[in-house]
C-alpha cells in the first residue's frame, strides 16, 4: 500500500504520488501559456543535459536523482508519478519548480505571497501492483481525459513522441504495449473500484 501524505519516508528506489494544489484552491494555472511554462521548468531541471539561467548560474541537474514517469496539470494543481533514485531528490526538485513557478506567476500577475497551499504532499508507493492503478489515477484527473494536451496520455498513447524529460517506460511496462495500456484506463469499472480501495492512500486525500 503507498505509505499516506508524507515525506519523512524519503528513502531511495522508491515510487512517489506527488500532489500540490493551489492556496485556497485558488487556479495556479490560467492560460496555454502558464502549463507550458510549468513544463518547461520541469524540463529545466530533468533534461539531458544541465541548464543554464540567465545570470549564467546553473541550474540543479537532477536527471541522475529522479525520474518523471507520468503527470497532469489541472487548473489549480497537479500530479506527479515520481521514481525517487535518490534520497532527496524529490524534495530538492519540488522546492526548485514551485519556487521557479511562483516565481514566473508572481511576475505576470502582479501576485505576491505563496502560490500553493502550504507544502506539497507525496505518497510513497511501495507495492508495484499499484503503480499502474495510481498512474491511471493521475491520468484520469480530467473530464476528457483522451484528448487532454497537459497531461502525459498523449505520450503514453504513443500520439507524440516523449520528451527526454519523460519516462514512462516503467509504467508501460507493467502491459503488454500501449494498447493494452489504453484499455487499462478506459476500465472505469475497474477504476472506481480501485479508487475506493486506494483513495486514503492518495497524496491528495
């Protein structure tokens, strides 16, 4: 079962369901433009090669600490399917693209204070047979959830081509192709079910 809503279980190889919301559940997320940007940070952090800011200062290259294995953006928050190699790499990641985003939406909307709701929340996953059912649940956040251009169905579909900050290859492993992945997710009777089992284990709950 996903250890609940914590990261004093920091503990290396593991899987993690983070989650953040914005403060008062207010939008985090207003236009194309801001999920891009918030994607791009991401990017920032997990590409190939290291990044560099504007000041010429570079950026924590943490590709070798985690991998990003699915997400979605929502209005106002997100989920990430995270594999943890290292201890800490989660908690350095968070801190640096909330911090950057809030940043970048502080400056365009003339906002000030803190963006999210208090920390954000992680659930460790330490049975593989529910990485599948939570990386289902992350991806069917939205009412439309096939067509849906901020999450990362299009890449698990195989209608675009993964970013290499992208890593779906471990949950797509766990089925015999993406077919077979696409079917588990349109299982909505499976999916309920599974959801009211899991539901208190969620990072968000």
């Amino acid at each position: 079962m996903p250890v609940r809503n914590t990261m004093r279980i920091d503990v290396s190889d593991s899987y993690y369901h983070v989650y953040s919301r914005g403060r008062d559940k207010a939008p985090i997320f207003n236009t194309p433009d801001d999920y891009a940007k918030f994607l791009e940070i991401i990017a920032r952090y997990l590409s190939v090669e290291c990044k560099t800011g504007k000041d010429g200062i570079p950026y924590p290259h943490l590709r070798d600490q985690l991998e990003l294995n699915a997400y979605c953006l929502m209005g106002n928050h997100f989920h990430l399917l995270i594999y943890q190699h290292q201890r800490g790499g989660i908690s350095l990641f968070m801190k640096s693209i909330l911090t950057s985003y809030t940043s970048y939406f502080n400056r365009k909307y003339r906002h000030s204070g803190s963006l999210f709701e208090s920390r954000y929340k992680a659930a460790r996953i330490d049975n593989d047979s529910y990485l599948s059912h939570i990386s289902r649940y992350v991806h069917l956040n939205p009412r439309s959830w096939k067509l849906y251009p901020y999450s990362s169905i299009a890449y698990y579909r195989g209608r675009s081509a993964s970013p290499e900050w992208l890593m779906p290859e471990r949950v797509l492993g766990q089925f015999g192709g993406r077919a077979d992945y696409y079917s588990f997710l349109c299982d909505y009777e499976g999916y309920r079910d599974m959801l009211a089992e899991i539901k208190y284990d969620l990072a968000d709950k």
